[in-house]
C-alpha cells in the first residue's frame, strides 16, 4: 500500500513536470540568422568585400612582382654558377635566401593587416545588424535568435530563417540614411 503510494505520487509529480515542461516549450521563440550571408549581401558587406579584394590584389601584386625578381635573380645565379667564384656565388645565395625570408616575412605581415582590416571595415556592420536583429527579436516577441553558422545548426524551418528580413532591413536603413544626409531636394525654381 505505501509503495504504491510512493508511485502514485512519483507519477504524479511527473505528470506536473511533464506539464510545465510543455508550457515552457510553448512560450519558447526561436529564430536564426545566417551572419556570413547576410554579411556578403548587405550593400556595405559588398562594398566593403570589393574594397578589401582592391586592397589585396594590389599587395599580391607587388608580392608577385618581389617574387619574379627573386626567380629570375636564382635562375641567373644557376646560370652563372661555375662561372663565378666561390665567395661570389655563396654571397648571391646568401642574399637570395635573405630576400625569399623577407617576401615570406611581408606576406604573412600583409595576411595579418588585411585579416586586421577586415575585422575593422566589418565590426560596424556586424554591430548595427546585431542590432536589427535585437529589433525583429524584440518585434517577433522571440526568446532567442541563434547564427545559423556559431551555432552549428544543421537544419531549422524556413519560417525560423530571419536572414532575408535582416538584409532587407539593413538595406533599406541604408537608402533612409541617404536620403536623409543627401538633405532635401532642391525645390525647382518659382517662375516670375
């Protein structure tokens, strides 16, 4: 008899946590947003995406240049090797791998200025869009919103998706914003 009232209460007490359980799950609102994409289809995230390819491409280009010099100095060395003496070719040698050390030096010293800059140019947009973000939780009456990427989901319901509605939000601030630094229109003038 005791221990059947043991399980009854046992059971009793699941089915009240159980219950209070689903209530929770019910209040529960969820959203996501893939950060990266709605990074690389914002007008800024472009721009600024366009503006640090320029920035590396000029680099790469003057690192490539540095390194065809260095090229054609080792193959002339090869060239010339049993035609100079000794402490001639070691010298050249010496100075080829002093100058391959400083390309791999500068390099490195660009990958970590761009990455640099990267995070500079992009910590402004990734701020005001964490802030739409707060503003479509705040509006959607969502407990918690999730990037899709940091927090490794998989898979989520389309209609969790906030990403489209981010961009459009931050676009849409951006042609606000014009309007409003580009003042008002000049008004045509009055005829006499």
């Amino acid at each position: 008899m005791i221990r059947s009232a043991k399980f009854l209460i046992a059971a009793l007490a699941l089915v009240l946590g159980a219950q209070s359980v689903v209530r929770a799950e019910e209040s529960v609102k969820l959203g996501y947003v893939d950060m990266q994409r709605a990074l690389l289809e914002v007008e800024d995230g472009r721009r600024a995406r366009e503006d640090l390819k320029k920035a590396l491409e000029k680099k790469q280009k003057e690192l490539d240049e540095r390194q065809q010099e260095l090229m054609k100095a080792g193959e002339d060395l090869k060239k010339k090797r049993t035609l100079l003496p000794e402490e001639t070719r070691m010298a050249k040698e010496n100075e080829l791998q002093e100058g391959l050390a400083k390309l791999q030096q500068a390099l490195m010293r660009n990958q970590q200025e761009l990455q640099q800059k990267e995070q500079e140019v992009l910590a402004p947009i990734v701020d005001r869009m964490q802030r739409i973000v707060g503003q479509i939780a705040q509006s959607e009456d969502l407990t918690l919103v999730l990037d899709r990427n940091q927090a490794g989901i998989i898979f989520g319901k389309p209609h969790l998706d906030l990403t489209n509605e981010v961009i459009r939000r931050y676009n849409a601030g951006n042609k606000q914003g014009a309007a409003k630094s580009a003042g008002p229109a000049a008004a045509p003038a009055k005829k006499k």
